[in-house]
C-alpha cells in the first residue's frame, strides 16, 4: 500500500476519533445543530473529485501489472464502505425492525446517534466523491450490468456453473451488484435526508413514521447483500485477486488478459490508437 493511502487512512481515523470526541463532550445530538455538514461533505466531494479528475493520468502497464484503482478509487470505495459499516454498526446498537434496542435510554442513545450522524457524513462524502467522477468519465457502462451481465455473467455463472470469461474491467457479478447498492442506497439516503431534514422542520409524525419504516426494511435489505458481497469477496477466488487490487491498486496483465478479455482488448485498442507498445511505466 502507497503512501497516499496510508495518508487517506489515517487522516480518515483521525476524523472519526475527533467526531467521536466532540460527540461525547457536546453530550448532545450533533445532527440537530450541525445538519448542514450534510450539504458540506457532499459538495466537498464533489469539488475534490472534479480536482482529482483534473488531475488524473490515463491506465498504466507498470511490468507485468495494470493500474485497476488509483487512489481516487480506493477513497471512493473504501470512505463509502466506512461510513456504511459505521451506519450498520450503529443502526444496530440503536435499533430498527425486529432488532432489539441495545442503547434503551435517552442518555445512552446520544453517542450512537452521533456516531451514526459521522457515518452519514462520511457515507456521504465517499459517495459524492464516486458520484462526480463516474459521471465525468462519461463511462457510465462502466459499472451497469447489461441483460448479458445479469444473466450470463451473474446468474448462470454463479447459479448454474456456467463459464463466462469474457469480463470487462469489472465482473458481471459486480456490475450486477452495483446496481442493487445502487437502488437500495438511493432509498437509504432519501429517507435518510429526511429523518434529518425532520430535526429542523416540522413533519407529520405519520409521515415520519413511514419514511422510518421505509428506510429500516432498506438498511435490512442493504445489510444482507452486503453479507453477500463481502463473502463472495472472501470466498472465491477470483474474487479475492480483485480484492486484493482494492488496496494495492495492480493486478496481475496475465490474469486481467485470461479474466478480464473485454477489458484487455480495451487497453490494447487505446495503446494501438497511441501506435506504441505498453512498457514498464508506460502510460495508456
């Protein structure tokens, strides 16, 4: 791992050790005094990742490796992935649904809300931050599975062992994937902006009452695929090569060329379009 990884790592920890600080000296609820954050990390994102997409430089053959994640990848999954898993972890200890309330008190529940409060700041950033640059990359196939990727790529491979090798940067199973985070996340966040929205203007408690209901059985639904996608992670093994690439940001040319066809043709065409041959440092 790079150092301007371990930079965004650490500079992440800080951030929440201080949220969590400030959280329990305040003693109060951040998010009925602090909402606008909300609108600050989401633009803040946004101007960082149009700065960041300024600034980027094309693929690059670094020998025998190809670059799958630059840092802007790995702030765009992992700051999205932190603020999720601490939305969860908190959402749990609060309590939704059928799951028991674990902090049952008013004084016990203010830390867990705040924290919940920094998840969502977090969540928001991250998810701003993949927002802008996926747009400005004009690649929106990228990431959205085709009927083929569903079908082939996803169900008849996973369900019924079928073969499918020719992949593109992303496997059909994560195109797939994406999209079902994508919807179940979109509801997740306007429910959410409104349970916010809510600590500054007045709402009917019915209406509040839905939209809680709403938005616990979309946690439920986004917990159980992300079980899903962190064993098949975890688990196969073709997967785990691609895990591996979401830190150290390389993959193996061999593997992306037996794995990943659609995506080496790719790489091949734009080097063939520059007439000159990938070398080590090259870029593309």
């Amino acid at each position: 791992m790079d150092k301007k990884r371990l930079i965004i790592i650490l500079a992440t920890m800080i951030f929440i050790v201080a949220g969590i600080v400030v959280s329990i000296i305040y003693n109060k609820l951040l998010v009925d005094k602090f909402s606008w954050l909300l609108i600050l990390s989401a633009v803040t994102g946004i101007i960082l990742s149009v700065f960041n997409r300024i600034k980027a430089k094309q693929t690059v053959f670094d020998n025998g490796q190809i670059i799958r994640h630059k840092v802007s990848g790995f702030i765009s999954h992992w700051i999205t992935a932190l603020g999720i898993i601490t939305l969860l972890i908190t959402g749990f200890i609060i309590g939704f649904l059928f799951f028991p309330h674990l902090a049952n008190t008013p004084a016990s529940v203010i830390l867990p809300l705040n924290i919940h409060f920094l998840g969502i700041l977090i969540a928001t950033f991250g998810g701003f931050y993949f927002l802008a640059g996926y747009l400005l990359s004009k690649k929106i196939s990228t990431l959205l599975p085709s009927i083929k990727d569903i079908t082939q790529g996803t169900i008849k491979k996973y369900l019924f062992k079928q073969k499918y090798k020719n992949e593109s940067k992303y496997l059909s199973s994560q195109k797939s994937a994406f999209l079902v985070f994508s919807l179940l996340g979109g509801m997740l966040f306007i429910s959410g902006i409104i349970k916010v929205a809510a600590h500054s203007w007045k709402m009917p408690s019915m209406f509040l009452a839905i939209t809680t209901q709403v938005h616990d059985v979309f946690a439920l639904l986004f917990f159980i695929m992300l079980l899903v996608h962190i064993i098949m992670a975890l688990l196969l093994a073709n997967h785990r090569v691609l895990l591996k690439s979401w830190f150290n940001g390389k993959i193996n040319e061999q593997y992306v060329k037996e794995e990943h066809g659609a995506w080496y043709e790719e790489l091949k065409t734009v080097s063939s379009v520059k007439n000159t041959t990938p070398k080590k440092g090259e870029q593309i």
